[in-house]
C-alpha cells in the first residue's frame, strides 16, 4: 500500500486531540479521524474497545465532528490503572488497579459529547445494540479476551460493510491477531494499514457465525509453530519493509511462549542483520 492510498496522512489533527496521552502513533489518530470522516456512513455504531485514556474515541469523535453528525463513539474499558506500563506514558501517580474513568472524562476535554464511555469487563459482555459499522479493537490483550471478543459482538458485523481495526496487530505481544486473522483469508479481507504504528484493518467477507464463521475457542495449541510461522513468513512479506521486523518478533514470541529454545536461537540470529547486534524482541514497546 502506497502513501498515496493513505489520504489520511494529509489530515492535519487538532492540539485538543494531539495533547492527549496515548499509545498510537500520529499516524493512527490520523486514521481513525478519517474512518469517521470519510468512511463511516451511519448505518451502524462506532465501537472503541480499550480507549485507555481517551486518545483512540476522540480520534474518532474528531471524524464524527468533521462530518457534522451527532453519532457517538461507544467506548468500552475497566478503567483500572496498570502502572507498570501506563505510567511511563502518564505519570498520574494512581495505585495499580485504581478507577481512572475520571481522568479518561478529563482527557476527552471538548469530545465529550461524541462519546459515550461504559466501565466495562468485556470477558463478561455481549453486544446488543444493532450493527457495528465500525470496531476499534485495542483490548484482545489475551487469547481468551480475543475469543470473546469475537463472540460478544462478531454477530454485529456486517459483511463488505464493518471495518475491525485491530491497534495491536502488528505488535508482538499479542502475536495471535496476525495468526487468526491471516488464517481465514476465506473470512477477512484487510482493506487499510497504517505505514507507521501498529494497526491493520479488516472486513468481513461473510457472516461470522454459523460452522463457516468465525472460531471462538482460539488458543496457542490450535497454531503449532510451522503453522504460525508460515503465516507470519507470509505477512512479513507482504509488509512495508520497515515494518517486516515487527511479524519476526511475533514469531520469536510465539516461540517463547511454545519453550522452544532452539527456534529461539535461530530466529536471533535473524535478528542482528535486520536490527541490529543489540536488537532484543522481548523489551519493545
């Protein structure tokens, strides 16, 4: 995918959107301001699962209002403070596993009234709300949690028409979206990606229930190792070149996480001439 595929980097973001603490790239606040403005139809709801503090629902609160309509961004969260990767990003200073829905409600600023926020355990939740046109997915932190995921609101999604933007596809810690995703090519079509940043968007091709659709019991165990590595063998090809690194590291995760150590040596030796002698797959991010 060319740049000039990419019309949303010609978008120019507000400071009201920028100055919130995020885990997205430039790029992907631009993206998701896009989807809003120029794709979304309103047919259907804008999703986010997993806004953190707030960045990704006005990102998408910002396309709404570009548009001029009154549809809110239906944002979903536990809302509880992990300070061992949160903080770095915003000193806050709460304890681990404190409330921050106020600080979410602080950050939104002037987006508020395009966003509809629920504290919410989305491994206890299906969605009810008629379609979903389009679905921010920054919460399938687990296997299990990607399972459900894709049960509690798969029904939701339209074929051709719903757009699932996956934040953490590309990044290795949550190595089983490229694996579920690149496996059912028969099921997802990838319509967009960001150059710089993380997320890849897909589209139904069909309905996601019924025996032809969608599996809802994924684990490590249903991709042995040959399996995954011909899948992200053939995502690290077919990626941007600058970005083919982040499907290897997917891979030495996977190989982690199987024990298996002698994978793990040879995927390090790939690892010194696409990144470096100092490269090391398991401190990113």
């Amino acid at each position: 995918m060319s740049d000039s595929s990419r019309p949303w980097k010609r978008i120019s973001l507000p400071q009201a959107l920028t100055r919130i603490p995020a885990m997205l790239s430039g790029e992907e606040k631009q993206y998701l301001s896009w989807l809003t403005a120029e794709k979304f139809e309103g047919w259907g709801a804008v999703v986010d699962l997993g806004p953190w503090l707030g960045s990704s629902s006005a990102a998408l609160a910002e396309g709404l209002k570009r548009r001029g309509g009154r549809e809110k961004v239906r944002s979903f969260d536990l809302f509880r403070w992990e300070p061992i990767y949160m903080e770095a990003v915003a000193p806050i200073g709460r304890e681990d596993g404190a409330d921050f829905s106020d600080v979410f409600q602080r950050e939104i600023g002037e987006y508020a009234s395009w966003i509809d926020a629920t504290k919410q355990d989305l491994t206890h939740y299906t969605w009810n709300s008629g379609p979903i046109e389009i679905l921010f997915v920054d919460a399938a932190k687990t296997w299990d949690l990607t399972n459900q995921i894709l049960k509690g609101f798969g029904d939701a999604l339209v074929p051709g028409r719903s757009r699932v933007v996956l934040q953490d596809f590309r990044h290795h810690s949550t190595h089983w979206l490229p694996l579920i995703f690149d496996s059912r090519p028969d099921l997802w079509e990838e319509v967009e990606s960001v150059e710089v940043g993380w997320s890849v968007t897909f589209v139904p091709r069909k309905p996601l229930s019924g025996p032809a659709g969608v599996h809802t019991d994924y684990s490590e165990q249903a991709f042995p190792l040959r399996a995954a590595e011909d899948l992200l063998r053939r995502r690290i090809a077919s990626e941007l070149p600058s970005n083919r690194h982040l499907f290897l590291w997917s891979l030495y995760n996977k190989c982690l996480r199987d024990g298996l150590s002698g994978e793990i040596l040879r995927l390090q030796d790939e690892f010194t001439p696409t990144m470096g002698s100092d490269a090391d797959p398991s401190h990113v991010r």
